[in-house]
C-alpha cells in the first residue's frame, strides 16, 4: 500500500492525500508536480526512475488506511537540476 507521504521532497509544499498534483516514483519518492516535471524534467532526483502522478485514496478508506504524517524534506535537492543517480547516456 502506498504511503501517501504528506509533502514534496525538495520544496516542502504540502500534498494532501486527495492531491492531484503529487507525483512518485516507483520507490514513492514524493514531489509536487511543479519540481518533478519543471526542476526534474519528469526523472526522480533519488533514484533516476521516472515519475506518475500518486493515485488519489477515496476518502472513506482515510479511516482505515490513513496516509503517512512522515514528512521527508531534502533541501538540497534544487542545488542541481541533474538527478544524482541517474546513469548517463553518452549518445544524446
């Protein structure tokens, strides 16, 4: 189950769980739509993966399965516009 994680990585923004606008990637790395396609051009910063938009939890099942409170915050993540751990293509 996802963890719905509260905030962007790199800003700090909030995201609420009903967000249209939160984007992960396959290790639910979590940013706001603005850093992970503008900042980022769509390639997670962490791990190189590409981002989707995080699904929406109907809000009935926020009771039972409530989304994470854990805020993770990376302020150095807009130093470089280049993901960390992305492995470089030599041809393009």
């Amino acid at each position: 189950m996802l963890e719905m994680r509260p905030n962007c990585e790199c800003c700090g923004n909030d995201l609420l769980p009903a967000s249209e606008h939160a984007m992960i990637c396959s290790f639910e790395c979590t940013f706001c739509e603005a850093c992970a396609l503008q900042r980022f051009h769509g390639v997670c910063p962490n791990c190189g993966g590409e981002f989707t938009r995080r699904p929406v939890r109907p809000a009935p099942l926020l009771d039972k399965y409530p989304a994470s409170t854990k805020r993770v915050h990376n302020p150095v993540c807009g130093e470089s516009d280049r993901p960390r751990n992305r492995a470089v293509d030599n041809n393009q």
